[in-house]
C-alpha cells in the first residue's frame, strides 16, 4: 500500500534502535523524509546508515539529544523548528517491586515517557493547526491498561500518553491535523531480547523455553503466543501518520496481539 508520505518530514523520538527505528524506516519507506534521534552519537551514527540502506526515497537525519530534559528538547527546537509528523516513541521500562521504587524512579519514568512527548506536542502542535495538516502519535503500551504489577510506574506512564493524545487530539477538531496512541503488547526489541535472555539464563532455559513459559504465566491473555516485531508495530503507526489514516483521530489503538482482554 502506497501510504503516500513524500513530502513530509517525520521526527521520530528515541528511534536508533527497536520498534522507533522500525517506525522511521517504514516511514521513510514510503516517502517521509525522517529524522531520529538518539542519545548516542554512535549508535545514532550506525542508525543512519542502516536506514540509508534500507529501501526508501526519503531523507535520512539524525539529532543527537537527550529528550528527556527541558535543555534537550530546547535544542532540538532550535534545530527542527516545524515538523509533519511527530511520533513520541521515547521511552524506558524497568521491573521493580512497587514498594523499592523511589520518588526519583517516579520522577524520572515521568520526565523520558511523558515529559518529553508533552514538550515536543507543545512546540509543535500549533504550527500543524496552522498549515492545517499534521499527525502526533504517542507509542504506549498494553500497560497502559492492564497495569503490571511488576513495573507500576511503567504503566502510570503509559496511561498518562494515553490520557495525553486523547486530550490533544480534542484540540484538532475540525482540522486535518490528527493525534492519536498506539499501544504495542510484548515486542521482541533488542532491550527485551537482551533482558529475556538474562532471565532464561538464571532459569537455565533457552530464550524460547522462556517465551513459551511468559506467555503461559505472565501474559496468558496474549492470542499470538509470541513477542510481537517492531515491524507490526511500525506498519499501525505508519498507516495512522499517512493521508489514509486521516479518519482515525483520538484513538487508543491496541496492536497488542491480544493481550487485551477486552473487545473495546
């Protein structure tokens, strides 16, 4: 499907690697001229020169900035004043006992997964309502909605995206600009690839004997059975920034895989 993006430019946040990196290379795929971004001038480096070999017509730039702090965000403003498509993909996670999180924890969760997508919206929302065209995507979670016992202040955030796109999104009403969440389920990203193969590790289990298992205990509600690819993740969001995406506005979108329990 020719989504039709030659033309605009897409910042996409925390994108050198995982289901941010997928989303750049989708989009660029289909026309966008993309910019990502990165903390490290290295792996942003590699990042780049991944997307310029992959297929795709569009530009390929990357700002490397930390998006987390008011400072960051400030410069790449100074840098990237207007953008068509913005997509919120920065983000961490972190499992920890609800009673050993810190304030700080809270603080910082708060400042990378919302802070820095408010910041960016704010900057740039007003410009898509003034050329009348523009898309902002918030990427969350299913743990927005069914919050993990096991990474509480990961999900507060999440919901807060969710909270946050619908919000905006009611600033867009009779415009052609559009702002909207995407809730992957488990994906199979190099930092959860990485972390599963810690803990298959400790339980001597192969990192497939311990999908198996994760799916059987911890996320029984999955109807894939598996972590999903960066690329199914990437395809929704392109397909949302794209002119034929223009009828889905204020929506929490669920590319789940079925985690959700819950046919709305």
């Amino acid at each position: 499907m020719d989504l039709n993006l030659s033309g605009q430019s897409a910042l996409i946040t925390g994108s050198t690697l995982g289901i941010g990196l997928a989303i750049a290379q989708a989009l660029r795929a289909d026309g966008a001229d993309v910019i990502i971004n990165g903390r490290s001038a290295t792996r942003l480096a590699q990042a780049v020169d991944r997307l310029k070999r992959a297929p795709g017509t569009g530009s390929v730039r990357g700002l490397a900035l930390d998006l987390s702090t008011p400072q960051g965000a400030a410069s790449l403003l100074a840098e990237l004043p207007s953008v068509d498509i913005l997509v919120n993909n920065l983000g961490i996670f972190e499992p920890k006992p609800f009673v050993d999180i810190p304030d700080e924890d809270w603080a910082r969760f708060f400042e990378v997964n919302v802070m820095s997508g408010v910041r960016l919206s704010r900057a740039y929302l007003p410009g898509m309502l003034e050329r009348d065209r523009g898309r902002i995507v918030f990427v969350s979670s299913e743990s927005g909605l069914q919050i993990p016992a096991e990474m509480v202040h990961y999900g507060m955030t999440k919901s807060a995206q969710i909270a946050i796109a619908r919000g905006l999104a009611e600033l867009t009403a009779g415009t052609r600009v559009t702002v909207n969440s995407v809730l992957p389920g488990p994906t199979g990203t190099a930092g959860v690839q990485e972390f599963v193969s810690t803990l298959a590790a400790g339980a001597k289990q192969t990192p497939q004997e311990f999908e198996r298992e994760f799916f059987k205990s911890v996320r029984p509600t999955s109807l894939l059975k598996r972590f999903q690819t960066p690329d199914e993740i990437a395809a929704v969001v392109a397909l949302v920034c794209s002119p034929r995406g223009s009828g889905i506005n204020g929506s929490a979108l669920r590319v789940d895989g079925g985690v959700v329990r819950s046919a709305f």
